[in-house]
C-alpha cells in the first residue's frame, strides 16, 4: 500500500505541470553541493535532452532564484529593496508567473510556447525556459534593473550546477512576441531569458 502511494505521488509530482495554479512544494533549503565544487561545476549548456524536472526541482529552481528568504528580502538582491524582477516560466504544459511571496506558479497561458522565448532550437526541447521581467516604474533605474537580473541568473546557474542540470543566459529573444505573450504592462520589460534542462 505505501509502495502504491509513493509512486502515486511521484506520478502526480511529474505531471502537476499540467495543473492550472500550481502550489509549489517547500524548498529544500539544506541540500546541495559544497559553494566551491557548484562554482568549479558552473558553466553554460546549448544541448538539452527532452526529459522533464520534476515538482521539487521546479520549486527549488525559483526559489534559489529569486524567491523569500525572510519576511521581505529575497535571495538575490536589488538597489533599495525595490524588487522589480519577477520570472516568469515557460514548460511544455503553459506559461506560469513564479508568485514569489506565495511560492506559486500562476498559470498565464495553457500550452508549449517554449519555442517562443528564443531563436535557438534548443529552447523548445529543454524543460524550462525562465522570462525575466523587470517593472521599469519600480526599479531604482535601468542600471540597477540589469544588475539584478544578473544575481538572479547566477542563482540559476549554481543552483542548475549543484543538480546536476544545464543552464545557459540568452538574450536572442524577440521582445515584442514575449510582452504580449505575457501579456505585460507598459511599464513591464523583459530584459533576459534562461534555458533550464537535463544536458546531453
């Protein structure tokens, strides 16, 4: 009987990116790889095998990205606390935009737009590819908004290193689709892309 749930569980972690609104499991705040062996391991992957992450990596991915680790300070920083970068996640099931405060995934549209996010053929075979957007109307200017961006990618990468999964920042995107794919504001801007999977 215990066996029959834990593969039920397993089964239903695999597949919760099917779910609308996606309630992300808590983080695993005491696992990974030593710093100094995650920045020896870090380094940009272009060949992605098709294969899935699973809920726990999901949930772990974003929070080492850019999710709360204290009442209102996030794990990369910004100019003045102002937080205008949020992620957005694009997988084979939809698009999702990583509420952070919730540690939850909003679904915005249903359906595999992963080859939307960039010119590379690999982004419509990796399992995710993160959208960082950036509230220009928030940020303590347009310097400080591309400063962030680059902690919250390097949070990617090591996090992607200490799991043994592939990573690489793009900036071969269009804009245009991708603002209204999401539908973003006026004052919303994508600013960067990131390609997360199981490398070759």
């Amino acid at each position: 009987m215990y066996k029959l749930i834990f593969f039920l569980s397993i089964f239903m972690m695999c597949n919760i990116l099917g779910a609308q609104d996606i309630q992300l499991p808590v983080p695993d705040k005491t696992g990974g790889k030593p710093l100094m062996q995650v920045l020896n391991a870090r380094r940009s992957t272009r060949a992605f095998e098709s294969k899935e992450l699973n809920i726990r990596q999901v949930s772990d991915l974003l929070w080492a990205a850019n999710g709360f680790n204290r009442d209102d300070k996030r794990t990369a920083p910004t100019a003045n606390n102002r937080q205008e970068l949020e992620l957005y996640v694009a997988s084979k099931s939809g698009i999702y935009f990583y509420d952070a405060r919730n540690h939850l995934l909003k679904e915005i549209k249903k359906g595999d737009f992963r080859d939307k996010t960039g010119t590379q053929e690999f982004v419509a075979k990796a399992a995710l590819n993160l959208i960082f957007v950036s509230d220009m109307d928030k940020a303590s200017s347009r310097e400080y908004a591309f400063t962030s961006c680059g902690f919250v990618a390097q949070n990617v990468y090591l996090y992607c290193a200490s799991e043994g999964l592939g990573s690489v920042v793009r900036g071969s995107f269009n804009k245009d689709v991708l603002s209204k794919l999401l539908n973003l504001k006026p004052s919303q801007e994508v600013l960067l892309t990131q390609t997360v999977g199981w490398p070759e």
